[in-house]
C-alpha cells in the first residue's frame, strides 16, 4: 500500500491570504471615495466653489497624515497585486480557480 506524502501545513498561508484579501477590500473601500465641493454665495454676492481635497484632514486628524497616506492610483495597484497574489496562492495550494462573479 502506498503511503500519502504529507504537505506542510498551510495554517499561516491560509492566514495570510485572508489578511491580504481583507486588506485589499480595506483598500479598495478607503481609496475610491470622491472628494465632496461645496458652492457658497459669500456677502459680496460672488459665488464660490471649494473643493474639499484641497482641505484634507479634519478636527481629529492631521492635514499632513492625509496628505501623506497613498494616492487612489496607488491604493488600486497594491489591491491588484494583493489579489494576484491571492489569486496565486488559492491555485497553487488548493487548484481554486478565481474568476470575476458571474463569469465561468
């Protein structure tokens, strides 16, 4: 009788790949907000648009953390290379095919 050759445990691969996976969600929700304007009619009469990106942060939390965090672009390629990676993982350790929801 042939014995089964046992794998090494996937226990932290698994964990990983939910942090990842959970992490690119984070990501993607955060980075695709679009920054609100707001149109004022100051006492001259003269109407004004502000545009809020320009005014990042808010009474709890410093301009300058804002300004430093990634850009959307950046958020959308870190979340694009954390589901390849995913993506690669799930098909080499379990043959899991991933595909968009909908497609075969």
């Amino acid at each position: 009788m042939e014995q089964l050759q046992k794998r090494p445990a996937l226990g932290w691969r698994v964990a990983l790949g939910r942090g990842a996976a959970l992490a690119a969600v984070v990501l993607g929700v955060t980075g695709c907000a679009v920054s609100p304007e707001t149109t004022v009619v100051e006492s001259s009469g003269q109407e004004r648009t502000v545009h809020w990106e320009d005014y990042p942060g808010d009474a709890y939390t410093d301009a300058e953390e804002i300004l430093a965090a990634p850009t959307p672009e950046e958020v959308e390629d870190r979340q694009r290379q954390l589901f390849a990676e995913l993506e690669a993982m799930l098909r080499d350790d379990f043959a899991v095919a991933v595909s968009p929801r909908g497609e075969p």
